[in-house]
C-alpha cells in the first residue's frame, strides 16, 4: 500500500498518515460561507483538499472515505447582504450555494460525501454548548454564551503555536465588557427579531462562527476524526477555537488528528484585493473564457503550502500544456475512460500533496509517448521500445488521478473535434480552389479561423489547426 505523508500544523512536521480507522477514512474541511460568488482565493483549498480526497479514494477505496466539507449559511455577512439587496436571506444562501457547487465543478472538484448547512445542525450545537457550560468551560453573560479560554489555556493556542498571552497582546479581538478574558470567544449570541434567531435555553439567538464546525465535525464524523483542512487563515482563531471547544465537549475523543492548511493566494505577486484592482472571482475567469482546467493546473503547479501566484502567463503556459496533452490522447475522451496511474505521480501526491512534483512527471509521461512514436516512425518494424498505447494509458490515468484531462471539463473535447472538421473542411476548399483557380473562399474561411485565435498551418502534406493564446471558440460557431 502506497505510504502518505503529511506535514501536520499541529506538530510541525511530516508525520507518516495512519487512519484511526482504514476502513472509514475521515476528513473535513471548512467550507464557504454563502453569501456571494467564490473568489479565487476561494478556490484554492478546494483544489487542494480535493487531491487529498483522491488520494485517499485511490489508496483505501473510494467506499471506505468520508469527506465533510461545510457551509455556513448564517453569519453577519449574509445578514449585511439580504438587508442591502432586500432578498430573503433563504434565497441567497440557496443561490450562493449553488454558485459556489457550479464554480468548483468548472475546475473538477469532486463532490464531498456530505456538504452540511449550518441551519441544519442547530440542536447539535445547542447541545454541545449545554455541555460545555455543564463542564464549567463556558458561561452566559447579557445574553450570549461565550467559551472561557481560561478553562483551557493549557492547551489553548498549540495548533498555532502561541501562549493566551501573546494572543491576548496582540490579537483583535472584540473587547466586550461581558467577556471575563480578552480571548473568550462567542458560541452563541442574542438575535433580535429582524434578524434569523432559534430558541435556546439562552433565549432566542443564532450560532457563533466556531461552534458550527465543531458540531457538524462531531455528528458525521465522530469524537475523533483523522484530517482537518482549510486555509491557514482560519489556522487562528477559527481552528484553534474548533479544537478548544470539541476537545473540552468531548474529552474522551482527539477531534482531528493531523491539520493541514494550504497558503494563500496573490495575483501577480501582489496580495488580492479590490483596491490594487486585481479582485476576480472564479466566475470572472470562466467567462472571460479560461477553462476551469487551466485554472485547476495552476493551482497545481505550486505547492500547497507556499504561497501562490496567479498570473496571466501561468494561465496561457497552462492552457498550452493542456492543448497538448490532449491533442496527444484524442480518442480516450470520446469513453468511459479508466486506467491505472503511474507509481511516480501517485508517490509525489503521496509526499505531502507535492503536485508540482506529479505535474513534472506527467511532462516526463508526455514525452515518453512522443518518443516512442517517433522511434516507431524511425525505425518502422525494427522498433522494440515500449508499447506507445500503454504509455498513453498510464499518462492519461495519471493526468486523471489529478484531476485533469477529464472528458467533461471545459468543453476542449468539443473544441478539438470541431478543429478537426475545420482541417478537413480547409482542405477539400484548397483542393477545389486548385481546380477552379478561386482561392477567395479559402482566404475567407482561413481569415475566420485566424480572428477566432486559430494558428492555421499549411503545406504540402495537409491542414493542421492549432489553438493559439487568444483562440475564442465561440468566434467559430458562424463557420459551422
């Protein structure tokens, strides 16, 4: 079985993954809160930890893994929202949420196991606070119920590796007079009646944010649970919170044992904001017409946990890359495609999610199918190499454990077969120009091509058409 290693935030190293059970391999990670479309920031975690997903499916089998991956429906922001837009809060959440589900299906995420609402785990939350008031870890105070970080302050800041006191001197927190420390954080709050409230034994109120990963954590996956992800901007206080009060809600339970978080995102080399202008959501990209793919293998092609760098360049390199390996393997996509991947991509995932290394390899995949057909070519019957269809297999398995080369992402398949046609089209024009001496429907249809972004080739031996930088499929629809 291949061995997993990954580096755990919570001891600061890489540890060997062992599965408390390997017969149910559990995993959860935070998801959005719903409440406008999935910036690209958004989107990186959920590339990332959708690797990890299949990689687990790869080694244990795909029944014997469980993925949680959350959303948060009730929160301030999407308050802020409804009150400002005069939607109910109802359909924005359900909107959003289906936004979101499109957006990461565009880049080939897989669904998780379960993608729990928020407003759905109510009762579990109240009851875990119960608990945690019960044990002496929180306490009400004008209405709210907060954590007491006293009641763990052994423990409490492990995950991101500071003291309650270097936390308390440079945190912003929100200084409540109620609060008997600085730290306390909110696990339930008063709601007034414009705003959404549940019953509870604290009045009517709604769910602080921490509260709700903890009780979805715990009810699907259990007192202890084996990897919990998310970016490493919610490492503190999100995180360090969801460990404090699961682990003083169940003391006899670990809650997750190995912590991964990926690093954040910039755009050319700048941090993403929407005053540098450079704030896009993953929408913004689709419709400026670069395919989920591409956006898939940039992602890819950096570590997760070194800062990423979206730039227009890395887009067009990629959007290369893939023209290629799929001009490589034309028939696979047109069925049910499975293989096996090769040892090398799935060990380089193995090691830490080290994508940039499995991308690497899939080059080398590449080109070893390029050599042995032109070996094929140059020697003829003589040739003794590899079987070059064995090799297209293995690559384009590998390329799929990563999600790429997928026969329904982005509608290249489409693209490739429509410039097929456009070839053999171009080709019978140019033969009857030759007879007729009118090359004016060739000029007409080759500069149609070329405004659609077409590198258009010709000479003695036939057509071939190729995709350029600017290629904009839908400029070809008035050709067909």
């Amino acid at each position: 079985m291949t061995t997993i290693k990954l580096h755990n935030t919570r001891t600061r190293k890489k540890e060997v993954f062992a599965p408390l059970d390997p017969e149910n391999v559990r995993m959860y990670v935070c998801g959005p809160t719903v409440y406008d479309r999935a910036h690209l920031g958004n989107a990186r975690p959920v590339v990332v930890f959708d690797v990890l997903y299949r990689l687990l499916r790869h080694v244990y089998g795909p029944d014997h893994v469980t993925y949680a991956r959350n959303f948060t429906d009730v929160d301030d922001k999407i308050n802020a929202r409804a009150a400002e837009s005069g939607r109910s809060i109802g359909e924005i959440t359900a909107e959003t949420t289906q936004w979101f589900l499109d957006d990461m299906a565009a880049l080939g995420a897989l669904e998780p196991d379960h993608m729990p609402r928020a407003t759905q785990y109510i009762p579990q939350m109240v009851a875990m606070i119960e608990g945690l008031i019960a044990k002496g870890h929180a306490y009400q105070a004008e209405g709210h119920v907060l954590f007491a970080v006293d009641s763990w302050r052994e423990h409490y800041g492990k995950l991101s590796g500071r003291s309650v006191d270097d936390m308390i001197a440079g945190a912003r927190v929100e200084v409540a007079p109620y609060k008997r420390n600085p730290m306390d954080f909110v696990l339930w709050k008063p709601s007034s009646d414009d705003l959404p409230g549940w019953a509870s034994p604290w009045g009517r109120g709604r769910p602080g944010w921490h509260i709700e990963c903890s009780a979805m954590a715990h009810d699907l996956l259990g007192e202890s649970f084996d990897i919990h992800g998310g970016g490493n901007d919610l490492m503190f206080p999100h995180h360090e919170n969801e460990i404090a009060q699961s682990c003083c809600a169940h003391p006899e339970g670990q809650f997750a044992r190995y912590w991964l978080h990926n690093e954040m995102l910039q755009v050319e080399g700048k941090k993403m904001s929407k005053s540098l202008g450079n704030f896009f959501t993953v929408r913004d990209l689709l419709d400026q017409g670069i395919p989920g793919e591409v956006i898939r293998f940039v992602f890819l092609s950096t570590h997760y946990r070194k800062p990423m760098d979206w730039t227009a360049e890395k887009a067009r390199e990629a959007e290369e890359t893939l023209r290629r390996w799929r001009r490589l393997v034309p028939d696979a996509f047109d069925n049910d495609w499975m293989g096996s991947p090769s040892e090398s991509v799935v060990e380089s995932v193995a090691n830490d999610l080290n994508t940039a290394q499995a991308i690497s390899e899939l080059h080398r995949l590449h080109t070893g199918v390029l050599n042995a057909y032109n070996r094929i070519i140059a020697h003829g019957a003589d040739y003794d190499g590899p079987d070059p269809n064995v090799l297209e297999s293995e690559f384009l398995s590998s390329a799929r454990f990563l999600g790429l080369l997928e026969p329904d992402m982005g509608g290249w398949i489409n693209t490739a077969a429509d410039l097929a046609d456009f070839a053999a089209k171009l080709s019978d024009l140019r033969v009857e120009a030759k007879q007729s001496k009118d090359f004016s429907e060739v000029d007409r249809f080759k500069s149609a091509l070329i405004t659609a972004g077409v590198e258009v080739r010709m000479s003695k031996e036939g057509v071939e058409l190729v995709p350029g930088p600017n290629f904009d499929p839908a400029k070809l629809e008035a050709l067909k």
